[in-house]
C-alpha cells in the first residue's frame, strides 16, 4: 500500500512555532474526496495483520482512514421516499443525503474493495466488515437496492450496532451510503478473518471521517 506523505501548510506551520493555539482541522489538514470512485474501505493482508485504507481509484493513491475528509456533497441531498421500506431513512419527505451505490460522477461513489486479498488467504475466503460505531448529528445507513428499486439493509446505525457485511477476497461492493443530516460523522470499522492455515481469527478496527454538506 502506497500512503502519500503531506507537508503542513506554512501558515500552519508559523501558527505552531508562535506557540499560539491550533485550531483541529489546521493541526491536522485532510485530504478531501468528495467525487469519484472511491473504495472507502480498502482491505489488504499484510505482514500477518490487516491493513484498512482508502482507496481513491480515480488517481491510483492510497490513504491511512485518519488523512481523508470524504464529503457527500449538497447536491446528494434527497426527499425521503414515501415507500414504506425506506421507513429506515426517516419520515416520508425527510431529507437525506445519499451516496449512491451507482455512479454519479459529480459524487462520492464509496465501494468496499478487497481485491489485495489473495484467494487462500482465508478460510473458505470468507471476509467480515462490521460497522460498530457511528457517532454524528443522526444515523447513517449502507443499503442496495435492485433493479425495481427495492432496498437490502446492510447497515442501519438507528437500531443498533454492530451490522455486518458479508464479502470475500477478491470482491468489491459497492451500495448506498445514507445520512440522516447535515454534519460530521465518525464511522468505526471493524474487518475479521480466519486465517485458513491456522484458524486463527485476526481483525483490525478503523476509523472514517464522513462531512455531510447541505
């Protein structure tokens, strides 16, 4: 994995040498992706441990989770549909923001990518993403929906979690990722595994920084 190293902007940098306080997005300046494709969770086995990242595909870097703001811009913002199974999204004519699980080009388009696994790696090449926290302004949901527009909750942060998406080496997934209001959210997310040779389970936890623009 390729993670790009910055250099504080200098106004940063006379801020810290003047011993004057820094405010915490000056301290630590983020790289913002707010459009493309994006394997928000990127999941790679290295050196026996894992390692989760972000991928953004559209330039071929990779970042550490703590470097990157990813932004679901004001233009992702939707009415909450009357339809009764998307209860989960709020009341009907709420308003949403969504990251779609197909391609918007002017959006974030997240995918879960664990195409750096090799097949073998894991017993029956079995991966485990759980969500085990979300700490933000209101819930936030990853769901699919099929081809008539009927939706498969993956994960819903309003009725508890841990939630658990199911995917393999190899795979990639892409879904939408919903948010219930405007503001900062801290995801926290796990990645399990049992190693096929030792039957060793082995998982690593990560944290995601989502900012919801209106």
């Amino acid at each position: 994995m390729r993670i790009v190293n910055r250099v504080a902007l200098p106004a940063v940098a006379a801020l810290a040498l003047s011993g004057l306080a820094l405010p915490a997005d000056a301290a630590t300046p983020k790289v913002v992706l707010d459009q493309g494709h994006v394997d928000v969770v990127g999941i790679a086995f290295e050196d026996g441990a894992f390692n989760l990242h972000i991928h953004d595909e559209e330039h071929g870097v990779e970042y550490a989770p703590s470097e990157v703001n990813l932004v679901a811009k004001p233009g992702s913002e939707i009415a909450v549909p009357a339809d009764p199974q998307y209860s989960f999204l709020g009341t009907p004519g709420a308003r949403a923001w969504v990251l779609p699980q197909v391609q918007d080009p002017d959006l974030l388009w997240p995918g879960i990518g664990a195409e750096e696994i090799e097949p073998g790696v894991f017993k029956d090449d079995a991966l485990k993403v759980d969500v085990i926290g979300v700490t933000g302004p209101a819930d936030l949901s990853v769901f699919t929906t099929d081809a008539f527009g009927a939706p498969t909750v993956l994960v819903d942060s309003g009725n508890g979690l841990p939630d658990r998406i199911n995917t393999s080496a190899g795979g990639h997934l892409h879904a939408n990722w919903a948010f219930e209001a405007a503001g900062t959210y801290k995801v926290k997310v796990r990645v399990c595994g049992t190693l096929a040779a030792t039957n060793q389970t082995v998982s690593a936890i990560a944290t995601y920084t989502f900012k919801v623009n209106q």
